[in-house]
C-alpha cells in the first residue's frame, strides 16, 4: 500500500530537482524539449524560482509570474509538480542600491557590496518589507494551484550579520534571555574575568573579529542569536505565505554537517527536512564506502529531525559539481548508489541540481540532467533515466519509515562549546568525528543509529551513545539518569559533563549534574596526547585479567572514585593501572564510560555488549555494506547497499528484491555499487 505521507497528491517518490526556465525563455523550443526530457528521465517533481527575484520583480513594485505561471501549468499537465521557492537567496540590483541595509556586515563590521547570494541581513526592516511583497503575491498568485507542491522557503540559509540592526537585534535577544538583568548576564559570562563587566546590554557587541570574542559565553550566545535570527526570518516568510492563503507544506535546503545555525531549533518550524547532498566520490583520501558512511550519517541526522516522517534529498549532483577544488565525476554507476542511499535512509525523494545547465555564469560547469548538448543519450541522462525507472520500481516504500533503537547524541551548542573552549589540541577536538566513528561502528553490526539532540525525545531508544557531552543543558543529567534507571544502555566518553548550559565548569567532578552517581567514577584530568606519543590500554577478560591491548590517541581521563566495574586499563605513563573503560549497573540499565579515545573497532565488545543487553539483533556486515531498513504497517524493506568497487556476497539474507524480481535465499550478492530493496512481511 502506497502512502505518500508528505504528498498525498503524488503516487510515488518524487525524482526531480531545481529547474530554472527563466534563463530560457527566449528558447521555447528548449522548455518543449525540457518536459519530454523530463518524462524520458521518470522526473515528476521540479524547483523553480530559487533565485528568480529579478525576473519576479525586474523594478521595484513591478511585479509579474506571467513567465512562470504557464510553465508551472504545462508541467502540470504533464505529471510534473513544482516547489516554489520565494527568491530571498538573492536580491536584485535596484534593491541593494536603494536599500544598503538589505546587505549584511561582515565580522569586521563592514558592509558587504551588492552581489552573490546569501548576503543578506535577515534583520534589515527594509529588506524584510521587500521580502514582504514578493512572498505575498508569489502565495496570492500560486497558492492552492494542483501543481504546487510545497513551498520551499529561501535558499541555504547561512552565514552571520554583523550590522548595527543585528546588533541591536542580539542585545534585545540578551536581554530577554537574561530577565534584563545585566547581573545574571555578567555573571551566567563570568565576566569578573579580565574585567569584562558590563553595566547594560547596550554595551555589547556581537564578537567582532577585531572586538571581544574571547567570552566564551557571548560567542555562545552569538550563535545561538544567529540561529534565532535566521529561524525568525524563516518564519516570517512562513508567515507571509500562510496570511497570503498558501496552505502547502513549508521546507527549507539544509547543508551537510551545517554548522553556522542549530538544526534542531530551526527544525521545530517548518513541515518537512530536507538537505543537499553533494558527496565526493572516488577522491584522493578516502575509500568510497568510508565517504559514503559520512553521507549515511548526514542522512541519520536530517532523518532524525523528524523522525516521523520521510525527509527530502533537496539536491545532488547528476554527475560532477564545479564548485570544489577538484571536479570529478561520478563513475558509472555511482549516482545509483549516492540516490539509493538517500533513500534507503528515509529520504523519499531524489532531487537534483539542476535539471538543465546553465549556458553561462559560475554554475554552467556544474553537472546536470539535460547537458548543454541536450540530448536523451548522455551517460549521465541514461543513469538518471535508469534511477527514474528504479525508483518506480520500489514506490511501494514511499512513506515508510525506520524504527532505530539505537541513538548518538548531538547537540549544536556543544559543538560550538568544544571548537570554542581553550583547551585540548585543536585539531584534534574532532566532536563531529568522533559521533560518525560511532555511527559507523553501529553500522559496520548492522545496527542503523539515529542522531538526536539532548533535549530530543529519546522514548523509542534503547541504547544511547553520547560522546563528548562537553555541554549538559538543564535537566540532563536527570534524563541520562533517567533512561539508565529504567533499563537503557547509555555509553559516553571522556570530556562528558564538564560545563553547563552557561559553559560554567560543573563543580563537584566530572560528569557534573549527578552523572559521578550514575557512571559511578569521577574524572580529574584530561590530558592531550601528540599524535607520536604512545598510550594504550588493556581490555581486561571476564576473570579481570588482562585479554589483550589496544592503542589509544589524542585524549585520556584520569579517573577517580570508581565504584564502576572497570572493563580496562591503562598500561603505560602516568596513568598505567588505572580505570580507563567502566560499565555501571544503575538501576535496570548500564551506563558505560570510555575514558579515552580508541578506535570505535578496537571495542566492539562494549556495542556487542550494549546491543545483546537491550536485545537488539545485529550481525557483522561484509567491509563496505551498508544496510538501512524502512517499515511500513506490514512489511520491512531492507536496503542493502554495496559502497565498495569490488563485488560483494552478503550471507543470511533473504526476501524479495524489489528491483530485479528475484526471490533472495540466504545470500546476496552486490556487484560494484549494487543496490537491493528486499522486501519481507513482518
Ligand atoms: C547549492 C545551491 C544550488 C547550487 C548548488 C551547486 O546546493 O543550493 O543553488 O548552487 O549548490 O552544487
């Protein structure tokens, strides 16, 4: 039974991607072209108007979709639906040039020239009022139209603004944050440290590359404005659209382990995920299935924004993009491969940029559906055609969702913290690291991990790892306490509890806010390791003795007052002979602390462990397989994906593939950046 959750209209997943017609509408020959191109290639779905402002509204006030409007029509009645962008990702000229307050300040202050995209000042009032009257008759003229998909709001937001409106804006934002009390800031900042005490929130600035960012709790703060600031943007357009009669369901394009705002935050308003997606297969560092892997848990985390639904793939590359310092193009093959993971993840969609190419500007090298050629029989074209027809060969997983019982926690604020924090090494922090290697170990047993933040809802999770929890924001200690108590498996690792959400040191010992109890020890030191220095620990055997060693880089806790079963301990330096992996019994569950960094590999007995505790069945994947699994009320889909170039046997799997028809008994084999969907009755 099909259900398309987050389109009811649409039978199927949507394949389809950003498509700019406005550069050709002097070719109506090529927009012709363009749709039966389209039909060829199974695409039901495009982006259009992503930076369409100036062809919108080619004078201040003058505004018309009669260009658009007939596209987005004929589409229609030729089975492809349209997300309609509102235009904000860039500005036209006549804007800027009467509006300077629309362009954003740089961190020096300075105001940036008119140009690009994503330069914006999401504060300035002018700017907001011009975003105001476009976005309004975009929604008075498209909303409720049978080919309207979604809206798609923006584009890629990002970046920071440092103007004096922001500026304004974030003292506001403080005060409202501190009770306006200056007090509670000046001491939440501790701010008697090299006398940085303020009298009045008027008296601070945002951290001014030439100003004060050496406060750990103003940078903090920055980016949690700056977040707040770019989500109330968001909003306002949402808003506009919706007062405007627009009903249709609201995204915006994520990045990859997008750092400048809080996902999580921003996720709470808007209806559906969604991400782009630009891997970089076949490069000089990496094999293809460990790259892939960090795409996997890029995948996770947008999955888990909304674990309810399905999330949307917003953009890939048909081939190769132009914009790296190297531009390489997917081997035959590997576009399957990099859409199929999206996916087998929970994305039910494949979507592209760009469906034609560009003629010229920077974008006329980045790869695309329809070549400047123009032709069906590119290799390229083939591949997507081929992926089209596949995608409709597995339609019956459209809204399906996964069930993950494993989870890695990740909080934005407490990647900020670490990057931010005076100590350690930095280039060894390596907090977003550190959650993929986990990930990754998770996935190398077969065991699909979700990523979600502390304060997310952990209710379906039996196991959960939360490495690097630097930051606990109020009330976590508890929870952690909480989810061991009632019979979860809770592992974290070394510089866990150290601050709260203020970034003021927990006193008392690490893990601070009562986690000493429940991980039964206490740290007192962390001591950072030169990449040369060698340090290892042993993995003790049931009968405490020692079973075998394993090294261990860049960082190791002292521990104190273990109470805790110790699982290993160091050999060597000052350290040698004390705890460095424990496992406590709290309660119904086990709360496990890895003291410091190893390979994940190098103690898969402690997952192997976690997961025959909470009862969950794994089994050890051939190198470069990944497996992901979608259920709908009656069936589960498992998606087995070969990420390596060589051919591949996978033993214990059976059920039908959905792609080739073929009934699977006990082994499956993948050749090169194969792909199976097999399907079995719960
Ligand atoms: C981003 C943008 C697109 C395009 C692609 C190129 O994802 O959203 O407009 O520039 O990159 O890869």
């Amino acid at each position: 039974m099909k259900k398309n959750i987050l389109f009811p209209q649409v039978n199927g997943l949507l394949h389809g991607g950003d498509y700019n017609p406005e550069q050709w509408l002097d070719r109506p020959d090529i927009l012709k072209k363009d749709i039966e191109l389209m039909k060829e290639a199974g695409i039901n779905s495009v982006t259009m108007g992503v930076f369409s402002w100036a062809v919108h509204e080619p004078t201040e006030g003058n505004i018309s979709f009669d260009w658009l409007a007939p596209i987005m029509d004929r589409l229609y009645e030729n089975g492809i639906y349209t997300i309609l962008a509102t235009p904000t990702g860039a500005r036209p000229a006549w804007l800027d040039e009467k509006y300077p307050s629309a362009m954003r300040c740089n961190e020096m202050g300075v105001r940036n020239h008119h140009g690009v995209r994503h330069n914006h000042c999401m504060q300035s009032p002018e700017f907001r009022e011009k975003v105001r009257i476009i976005d309004t008759a975009l929604a008075q003229k498209f909303a409720n139209h049978p080919g309207l998909l979604m809206w798609h709001i923006s584009n890629e937001f990002g970046g920071y603004c440092y103007c004096d409106t922001c500026r304004k804006k974030f003292q506001e934002w403080l005060a409202k944050r501190y009770d306006h009390d200056i007090n509670k800031l000046n001491k939440a900042w501790w701010t008697t440290f090299w006398s940085h005490t303020f009298n009045s929130f008027d008296q601070i600035d945002p951290p001014y590359a030439n100003g004060e960012n050496c406060v750990m709790g103003l940078n903090l703060d920055w980016k949690r404005f700056s977040t707040w600031s770019a989500t109330d943007f968001m909003r306002f357009e949402i808003d506009t659209l919706r007062s405007a009669g627009a009903n249709e369901p609201t995204t915006t394009n994520y990045m990859e382990m997008f750092y400048d705002y809080d996902y999580h935050y921003m996720s709470q308003f808007i209806d559906v995920i969604s991400w782009d997606n630009y891997p970089e297969p076949h490069n000089n560092w990496q094999s293809d299935e460990a790259h892939l892997l960090e795409r996997s848990f890029n995948h996770a985390l947008y999955r888990s924004l909304k674990p309810d639904q399905p999330f949307m793939m917003m953009e890939s590359a048909p081939g190769v993009v132009n914009w790296r310092p190297y531009n390489k193009y997917r081997r035959p093959g590997m576009h399957n491969l990099i859409s199929m993971q999206a996916v087998a993840a929970g994305s039910d969609t494949v979507q592209y940029f760009q469906i034609r190419k560009s003629r010229g500007s920077s974008e006329q090298w980045h790869g695309a559906v329809i070549d400047h050629i123009g032709t069906n029989d590119t290799r390229i074209f083939k591949e997507v055609a081929s992926l089209g027809a596949d995608l409709k060969k597995i339609d019956e997983i459209t809204g399906t969702l996964s069930d993950n019982k494993v989870a890695i926690l990740f909080d934005w604020d407490n990647r900020w913290a670490i990057d931010d924090a005076w100590a350690l090494a930095n280039d060894t922090k390596n907090y977003d690291k550190t959650c993929m290697e986990i990930y990754n170990e998770f996935m190398s047993l077969g065991v699909e991990p979700d990523i979600v933040s502390s304060n997310g809802d952990w209710s379906r999770y039996k196991v959960i790892c939360a490495p690097m929890l630097y930051v606990l924001q109020d009330g976590i200690g508890e929870k952690i306490a909480e989810f061991v108590e009632a019979g979860g498996q809770l592992m974290s690792t070394y510089f866990t509890g150290y601050v709260n959400k203020d970034l003021l040191a927990n006193l008392g010992g690490f893990p601070g806010d009562g986690l000493d109890k429940v991980f039964g020890l206490r740290s007192e030191e962390i001591d950072t390791l030169y990449p040369e220095d060698e340090i290892s620990i042993s993995i003790l055997d049931k009968t405490d003795k020692r079973s075998h060693s394993i090294p261990v880089h860049d960082y190791q806790e002292l521990l104190r007052d273990v109470t805790a079963d110790v699982l290993a301990k160091y050999d060597n330096d000052y350290m040698a002979g004390t705890p460095a992996i424990t496992r406590n019994s709290y309660g119904e569950g086990h709360a496990y602390y890895v003291a410091c960094r190893t390979n994940q590999n190098d103690i898969e007995f402690l997952y192997r462990e976690m997961l025959e505790n909470a009862n969950i069945v794994y089994t050890k994947l051939p190198v470069g397989i990944e497996k992901h699994s979608r259920f709908s009320e009656d069936c589960r889909y498992d998606f087995y994906l070969n990420c390596s170039d060589k051919p591949v046997a996978i033993s214990g799997v059976s059920g039908l593939d959905l792609l080739t028809g073929k009934d699977i008994d006990k082994q499956l084999t993948l050749e090169k950046y194969g792909v199976a969907v097999i399907k079995n009755k719960l």
